[in-house]
C-alpha cells in the first residue's frame, strides 16, 4: 500500500511537504500544479514550487525525509506541456504528473484542469505527448476527476489515460460541479478501475483509517492519495499504513512551532497569518486543543 501526498494549491508547498514527511510516512508528494500557457517555463519557476530539484542531481527529487517528489503541471497545449515536462525531468523530477482535475473556475475558463474532462481526445493527445517527449523510464501519471458536470464519460477518459501511455491514474471521487462536498463516489473509481489496466489510486473524503479502509475496499485500489486529511492528522500516512494512533497534540504543537519558524521569515510572512488559521482550521476536525488556539489567533492579521 502507498500513501501519496496530494497537491494542493496555496497549501502544500515545500515548507509543509518537508513538515509531513518526517512524521506521515508517505510514498510519494506531488507538486501545487505548475501553470504552462504558450511557452517553455525557466529553471526559475521549477524551482520555486519545487525546491527539491536544486539538489536533485546529488539527493534526487526527494524531501529531507526521503520522499520522492513529482513535480504536477497544468495546461491544454499537447506540445508545450511535452516540451516543459522534458524540462522537468532534466532537472531531475521524480516523474511528471498531469493536472486535468483542477475546478478552479479561473484555471477552467483558460481551457486548463477539469474542464479538459469534457474533451477525452485533448486529454489523450496531451499525455501522449509527454509520454513520447520524456526518456521511457519516466514515471507519467495524471490526477482526474469523474468527470465536469457529471460523470458519462469517467470510463472513457480513465481509457484515454491509459491508450496515452500513462503509468498510473489519481481519481478525485467527485465531478467539478459536486467540488469538495461530501460524499466521494469511490464505487465510481471502481468502475474505472476495471475498465483499464494500469494502476489507480483513489482519492477523496479520506480522513482516517476508517475511511481508508472502506475506501480500498469499495474502490478496489490498494493506494490512496491524501490532502486535507493529511492536515487534520500530520501522521495520517503512518496512521493508515501502520495502524498507528494518530500523534498527540504536543508533537502536533511542535510542528506548528517549526512551521511558525520558517513562515515568519522574508516575504513568507504576509502570508502566514492565513495560513496558520487554515491549517487550524482543519486541526480543530480531530483536535480540540486546535480550537482554541484559533480562537486566540482569529483576529491575527500580521505576523509580528
């Protein structure tokens, strides 16, 4: 059983990567999602939302802990996103992962993320040519939803995946319409699941070890990727893979302390008010000791 660590946009960054993977036992962190439009990006921007790579060619693409990680882009160009996904690799990304599950209605009127669920061939046509531009070995995968508005072609595009050549497929258990709001279809990744061949791993609505077991048992898959629930419990990787309990609050606290360090230093910190109070947001889920210390820092506007 792997347990990936999903991208999430604004939240999941280098900084909390590196955080939950000394203490969530992950297999795998993909990266918030890099926007190609019309051209080949500089180093630059690889390695601002990833600066695993700086070292890559010495510690490989991975976090301090170990973990590999896969640099995620979004786009709708076949050919800019081969030419920046051969990019990647040169800098020594752990593999290349396609964003075509985005609902950002920013992100969808540029013709980028899900609203390509609507167009099966433009989802073939580019991961065929990220899989052609890329040395063979190269891990592809792509992260989908079940669909836009609904879910009539969660089947095909799963088998536009796999026709593409991708190694293996992350599905979002929900349309674009349906967002975040409980629940997730995991009998929908089932079906998909039996109508390819290459690996999936199921996501969504998975907060505990619960969860994570009747996930896999009605999805049929053996891994799972988590987001949120990763920040309601920092171990939730360990949790679901060990059986462990989940970590006490004072470890919980020390983490806080770490990212509190790090975030309050340089231009990071304009936004870290907003950040910690989102983190705590879903702390409070499992901890009520989180609570409270939202209620001290609500009305926290700067972080002096």
């Amino acid at each position: 059983m792997r347990v990936v660590l999903a991208p999430m946009e604004g939240v999941l960054d280098y900084r909390m990567r590196d955080l939950l993977t000394q203490v969530g036992s992950y297999d795998l962190c993909v990266t918030e999602f890099i926007r190609v439009v019309d051209q080949v990006l500089p180093d630059r921007v690889f390695h601002r939302y990833c600066p695993e790579l700086i070292d890559a060619d010495v510690y490989g693409s991975c976090t301090k802990a170990g973990t590999p990680v896969r640099v995620q882009l979004l786009g709708q160009d076949p050919e800019y996103m081969a030419e920046n996904a051969a990019k990647v690799i040169e800098l020594g990304s752990s593999g290349i992962d396609l964003n075509f599950g985005c609902p950002s209605k920013t992100v969808n009127k540029s013709r980028g993320g899900s609203i390509l669920l609507k167009d099966p061939e433009n989802l073939y046509q580019i991961i065929k040519a990220v899989k052609e531009a890329v040395p063979s070995d190269t891990i592809v995968s792509a992260k989908i939803r079940l669909g836009y508005e609904d879910k009539t072609l969660a089947i095909e595009n799963g088998q536009a995946v796999e026709a593409a050549g991708a190694n293996e497929l992350t599905i979002h258990a929900r349309t674009k319409l349906e967002g975040y709001k409980p629940p997730a279809h995991w009998h929908w990744i089932a079906k998909v699941k039996n109508a390819i061949n290459i690996p999936v791993i199921a996501n969504g609505e998975i907060w505990n070890l619960d969860d994570a077991i009747k996930c896999r048992e009605i999805s049929g898959c053996t891994d799972l990727m988590v987001g949120r629930g990763a920040l309601t419990i920092p171990n939730l990787g360990q949790v679901l893979k060990q059986e462990s309990d989940t970590m006490p609050w004072l470890e919980v606290r020390a983490i806080l302390s770490a990212y509190t360090e790090f975030e309050t230093h340089g231009d990071k910190s304009k936004y870290y008010c907003n950040r910690i109070k989102q983190w705590l947001k879903y702390l409070k889920n499992h901890y009520q000791e989180a609570d409270a210390l939202f209620g001290e820092i609500r009305t926290l506007k700067t972080a002096e």
